[in-house]
C-alpha cells in the first residue's frame, strides 16, 4: 500500500526515492572514500571535507491520470 498525506483533503501518494548515493571526498585533492567511516577517519577540516548526495527519484506521470 502506498503512503499518503492528506492536502487540501485530498490524499498526496509520498514518492520515495528509489536510490540515494553519498560520496565522500577529499575536496582538495579529489580522493573519494570508501564509507563514512573512512572519511571520518581521514579527519578532514571543514574546508577540506564534501560529501554529495545524489537522490534518484521514480519517473512522474506530469499528465495525470486523464493524460
């Protein structure tokens, strides 16, 4: 069953992403880290440390149901 919220009393289905990718990275040198637990390990300042996240979401149906 699909979760929904309710809006304008109308009940909204919740879109959940279908995958999310964090890289960790050395910004300065480009060196990108297994995990998180590498890249806290590496003890990076905060001019130094990036971490990017990528949400890849489901394709939408933008023309409705009545298309």
């Amino acid at each position: 069953m699909t979760k929904t919220i309710k809006v304008d009393g109308k009940d909204v289905p919740i879109i959940e992403p279908t995958e999310i990718i964090t890289t960790y990275k050395n910004a300065k040198t480009g060196e990108i880290y297994k995990d998180e637990a590498a890249y806290k390990a590496a003890n990076l300042s905060k001019d130094e440390g990036q971490i990017d996240v990528k949400v890849i979401m489901p394709p939408l149906d933008l023309l409705g149901e009545k298309g």
